[in-house]
C-alpha cells in the first residue's frame, strides 16, 4: 500500500487526502498549523461558484488594475515595489490573456463537476457545513458592466452552467434585503455558499478516523527525492529555541502531494519543478448578527457586486459574511483597517438592519497560478504531485481537483 505526505491541511489538501484515501492509499498530513484550515481555508467568501469562473486575464483588468493603483480603498492593488516573482508572475499573467475564453469555460466545467463531488461527500460522511443552496445573484448598476458580464455569460454556458439574466424588480424578489438601485443582474440557481472552515475540519476528522496520520505543528523544511521514493524532514513548528537544538524528523515516503498554497512554490523548487503561484491577498469580515432586526435583515442569497468585487455568504442564523478585494503585496497578512473599512461600509449601505457594531476582521492569500488555473498532476520526479495554485476559487474547485489527483496516482501506481 503506498503511503503518501501530503503537504498542507486546508482544503486541497484535506480533499486529497480523502481522495486517497477512498482509493486505498496511506496519506500523512502535515501542516505548520496545530489544526487543519488554519490560513486560506479559514474565512473565504464561502461561495461555491461556478458562476464566478471567469479567469482574470482580461485587457479589462490590467487597466482597472492602473487606474485603482491611486485609490486606496479599490478593489485591486498592487503594490509597484519591484520583484522577480511578482513581475514574472505578472508577465506570464499577460502572456495568458489570449487563452481567456478557453481557460474561463475549463473553469466553469470543473467547477460543475466539483459542485456534485463536494455535496456526495458531505451527505456521505455528515459533514455541516452551513450550506445554503439558494443559488447566487450578481449585481450591476450601470449597462457597460451588465453588458460585459452577458459576454461572460455565454462562455459560462457554453460550459454548461445554467445562468439567467434578471430585471431590477427580479432582483428585488430574490433578495428582498437588498438595498438600491440596479441596472441588471444574473442568477444561478445550481450556485451555493457554505463554510469552508467547518467542512475542511469535518473531512479532516473523516479523514483521521479512516486512518490519515496528521503531523501538525510540522513546519517542513526539505523535500528530497530518493531511490525508494521522497524524503521528508521537518520539525516542530512551535519549538523553543533550546528544544530546536537536536536534529529534524525525517521519514521517507512513496510519494509526496503538493498542497500548500502559496508556499508550493518553494516546496516545487526542492523537487525540481516551477510552480509560479504568486500570494494575492484577500479580505472578510464576518458580521455577527446578535439580534433579530439584523437577522431579518441580513441576506440568505449570495450576492456578488461586480463594480467593488464583494462577495456574500450567509452562514447560518447568526453570521453574516462579506469578502473581497484583491492585493498584490507578496507574503503579507497584515490585516489594513483601509482595507476592511470598505466592507463594512458596503454592508452598511446595501443592508441598513445589519448591526455591524461586532465585526469579525481577516485576511488570506490565494495561491495564484499566472493563467488563474490550478495545477494538478504530475512533477519532474517519479512520486511529485500537485493539487494547488487554485487562486480565489479553492474552495469550489477543490473537491473535482482532488477526484483528478486520485485518479492520476491511480494510474501512476497501477503496475
């Protein structure tokens, strides 16, 4: 039976290695964190949305992307300090946008195909995780954006994503909450939200009691192929000084996954491989919705604003949660008051009930591949693969990538 270390325990790579798993393998987890879905997969947007698979290598972006350069509070930042990895990432981004119509409509499939994978699982194995399938509503206030996003459209369904467009009476209807005047907007149905936290930590409890070894408080700091398979060393994340003196744990593998987000890169250069996956940080705040006006007035229906690139998630009764942003920063996870201030400002201005006097604020990085695809499958090495790089969309493609990484080992392993 191979016995495999899976790097990283957020939600690729919990999805991997119950994917695993379920084909009979031996997984070891290991993570820097003492608990799974500790960074990225900790408080996302919550959307599960094939409709938002829209890659952003557009000729559209880069110009926003200057023009916002000199607001503070815009949806995308970047910060011009020079870097090698920053502007080679930049440059592969710029060499994709001729695959845009392509890489969007790949998208959109996986992301179907994930949807159904992800709902098996939970009913499978119990998992709550706060999902609501109420579909998701994108929202435009003016015809220049409606009309590009009805161009997006017809790519969305030309994967196969059932899509419609809706009046500014019918958006009134399906979120009622929903404060101010729109020009149109497009509802899918088959969309949902859920608690990406809840459910990578419940897969991960299926996954220890199915027989997964979790090495957590593991910072790994080497990676080495070998005749017999990949070496893997690591110590104690939270050691003190005095007790770090001694030698690093290492123990050998048949293989090794790649599932560490913005730190696969570095992971990928020990192995021999180029993972460029660049840090693009986003922001949330959770609302708390301590009281019944707020609750009434908080919506049950994902929304997405296009104009501020904000994002909504109902999870459950009591929690509201509002994301966004981009920032192009390197490894920061600053938590900026400028950056959180436009969301509960938003959320103020669309939903007048919701009390935001308790506000939960947070960052994370999504680990960006420059064509916004994730990478998934084999390394240089006999024994490497990868699951990672998924940008803003982890937690909705995750479970369909993870079903392709098992069947790839699968078929690695098959002789």
């Amino acid at each position: 039976m191979p016995h495999f270390a899976i790097i990283g325990a957020g939600i690729t790579g919990i999805t991997t290695a119950y994917s695993l798993l379920s084909r009979g393998h031996k997984v070891s987890i290991f993570d820097r964190n003492a608990y799974p879905a500790m960074e990225t997969s900790f408080a996302n947007g919550g959307q599960l949305s094939a409709s938002n698979a829209e890659v952003w290598n557009h000729w559209s972006t880069l110009l926003k992307g200057v023009k916002w350069m000199i607001t503070k509070d815009a949806p995308l930042l970047l910060n011009p300090k020079p870097s090698w990895s920053k502007y080679s990432w930049l440059a592969e981004f710029v060499a994709a946008i001729p695959k845009y119509r392509s890489n969007t409509i790949d998208t959109a499939r996986l992301a179907i195909q994930a949807r159904q994978h992800l709902f098996d699982i939970a009913e499978r194995e119990g998992i709550n995780f706060d999902l609501e399938r109420r579909g998701i509503l994108h929202f435009y206030r003016d015809e220049k954006s409606f009309r590009h996003a009805t161009e997006v459209n017809a790519l969305l369904k030309a994967a196969g994503l059932d899509r419609q467009s809706v009046t500014p009476s019918e958006i009134r209807t399906i979120e009622p909450t929903l404060a101010g005047d729109f020009y149109g907007g497009f509802y899918t149905a088959s969309d949902s939200t859920g608690d990406i936290h809840k459910f990578t930590c419940g897969l991960a409890d299926v996954c220890f009691r199915k027989g997964a070894i979790f090495q957590l408080d593991a910072d790994v700091i080497g990676l080495q192929r070998q005749r017999a398979g990949i070496m893997v060393q690591w110590a104690s994340a939270n050691a003190t000084a005095e007790a770090d003196s001694g030698e690093p744990n290492t123990q050998a593998f048949d293989g090794v996954v790649i599932c560490a987000g913005v730190a696969s890169r570095l992971f990928a250069s020990m192995l021999g491989d180029r993972v460029n996956i660049y840090p693009v940080k986003g922001y949330s705040i959770t609302v708390h919705l301590d009281d019944e006006r707020s609750q009434e007035g908080a919506p049950w229906v994902s929304l997405l604003d296009d104009a501020a690139k904000i994002v909504t998630s109902r999870l459950g009764k009591d929690r509201f949660r509002v994301a966004g942003t981009a920032e192009i920063n390197g490894v920061n996870y600053d938590i900026r008051a400028d950056r959180i201030t436009p969301l509960v400002r938003w959320t103020r201005h669309y939903f007048p009930k919701v009390n935001t006097s308790r506000v939960v604020p947070w960052s994370g990085l999504r680990p960006m591949m420059p064509n916004m695809l994730p990478r998934v499958g084999k390394g240089r090495q006999p024994g490497v693969f990868y699951n990672t790089g998924h940008g803003h969309l982890g937690w909705t493609l995750s479970c369909a990538t993870a079903e392709l990484l098992g069947e790839t080992v699968a078929e690695s392993y098959a002789a």
